[in-house]
C-alpha cells in the first residue's frame, strides 16, 4: 500500500489538508451532515474514505463505522477524531478498488468527494457494490463535472492540472453510478450541477 502512487500523493498533503479544506468544509456542513443523518442504528456502515477525519463530526451517535482510506498520512491525522466519535468507528488503511471485506458485509455505505480521487472509478464502484448487500443504500457527496457552459470548458480545462495534485474536476460520477449497476434513487444539485449529494441502491 505505501507504494501505491496515490497513497504517497495524498500523503504529501496530510499535514496540510484541513487547511487546505476549511473553507470548504464550512460551507458544506449542513448538507454533508443532512446526508449522514441516513446513517442507520445497528446497521454495518461502510465510509470511504476518511481523509483526515473532517467529516467524523458530521456523523450521528452510536453508530457502526468501518471508514477506509488509501493514505497512511490521512489516517494518522484522522486518529484523534476517529478516537472522539461517539460510538463504534474503525478506521483501516485499504484500497476501495481492493476492499478486503467479505460479499454482501454492509448496509449502507457513504462517501464524501472520494470519486473525484479514486484512480479508477468504475473499479471503484464495483468493490463497493460487491461488499453491499442486496438493497443496500450507497450516499454520496460529490463534487463532478458539468454539462453547463461555461463550467464545463472552465472544469476540463483545469482538469489536466488537477488530477496531478489529488482530484479530477470533470467525473461524471452520476452515470458512472448508474453504469456500474446500482439504482439511481435521487440526485441533489447542491451548486449548479457540479456539487452535489446522489443516493442509489444496490438491486
């Protein structure tokens, strides 16, 4: 794992990320802890990934956790949250392409502008899938491409640039969700088309 190109990118900016994200972070927090409200009591819950732990706070009480990230810097920044939460919250150092979890382990996984990273999103969404039991909720916050000009020109030209220091900028994360099998059961445009929640089950 610790030669894995995108554990080592993400772990250069560790030490830097909150502050990095902090405007962000502010701004989304209502609608991200909207979102993790769905959060079920005694159900296994599956979030990926954890980054440095900014979304921890957002998490109702006395749930059931297991939270993944591909970087050991990101997990070891996150460690003083995770050991804050409120209840049962494993954080493990695992490649969401390569979930060592057993079929159908969840029921409800969550992630928070993790597609835009992950190297190869279908793969990605594939693991997911295979981890989730039938019927199973997948909630997402993402930020994605956009088919509103002149956004979409603005985000594809920066994407190139992008990509190389952490998140791509023009993933069409809804149709990649819809592609890999799952069920779209709503999208919420949060800003423009760009930001934005999705929830889809697992048929």
């Amino acid at each position: 794992m610790d030669n894995n190109p995108s554990s080592s990118r993400w772990d250069g900016t560790a030490r830097f990320y909150d502050l990095l994200a902090y405007g962000a972070e502010k701004r989304w927090a209502p609608a991200k802890k909207a979102l993790f409200a769905r959060m079920a009591p005694q159900r296994k819950i599956l979030f990926a990934a954890l980054g440095t732990g900014l979304d921890i706070p957002f998490f109702p009480p006395d749930r059931e956790i297991m939270a993944i990230d591909i970087s050991p810097g990101m997990l070891a920044q996150a460690a003083p949250r995770v050991a804050a939460y409120p209840g049962r919250l494993d954080a493990r150092l695992m490649d969401i392409t390569a979930l060592a979890f057993p079929d159908q382990t969840f029921d409800q996984v969550f992630t928070a502008c993790t597609f835009c990273s992950v190297p190869d999103p279908m793969a990605g969404l594939a693991s997911l899938q295979r981890v989730m039991k039938p019927g199973a909720e997948l909630c997402m916050f993402e930020h994605t491409g956009s088919h509103l000009f002149p956004f979409n020109w603005l985000l594809n030209m920066c994407n190139p640039i992008c990509r190389h220091i952490g998140p791509e900028m023009n993933r069409d994360t809804v149709a990649n969700v819809a592609r890999a099998g799952f069920r779209i059961v709503e999208v919420n445009n949060l800003f423009l088309d760009v930001v934005k929640t999705i929830r889809a089950v697992r048929p």
